[in-house]
C-alpha cells in the first residue's frame, strides 16, 4: 500500500498496525520522509512517493 500520508498517524500506518494486530507477517519498507510536507510545490514532489522510490522499495522485498 501507498499513501501519502505522514509517517505517524496516517492511514498506511493504521492499516498495518491492523495486519500486524491479526497475526500476518508482512515485509515493508518505507518511502517516506521524517519532516513536515512541503507546501511549494517543486519541494513536496521531492518527499512525497514517487515511481522511482516506490520501484527501488518495492525491488528490496524481493527474495534474493
């Protein structure tokens, strides 16, 4: 799952928080940021999820 949430209190967090809580293992890997969301928007393009960084997250779950 994507979102562009915040790293706390954000709807990805809350859906995984769910699956842990039913007992699913699960990997992940995050491709957010620890600051705030930029409001200009050449600066929030840089931290919020894009191909790229979701492809090269994506690629470091993959069995070897």
């Amino acid at each position: 799952m994507v979102d562009e949430d915040y790293r706390d209190f954000g709807l990805a967090g809350e859906l995984a928080a769910t699956i842990l809580e039913a007992g699913i293992e699960a990997r992940y890997s995050r491709v957010c940021v620890e600051s705030t969301i930029p409001f200009d928007q050449r600066r929030e393009r840089q931290v919020l999820p894009s191909v790229k960084r979701i492809t090269t997250a994506a690629l470091t779950l993959l069995p070897a």
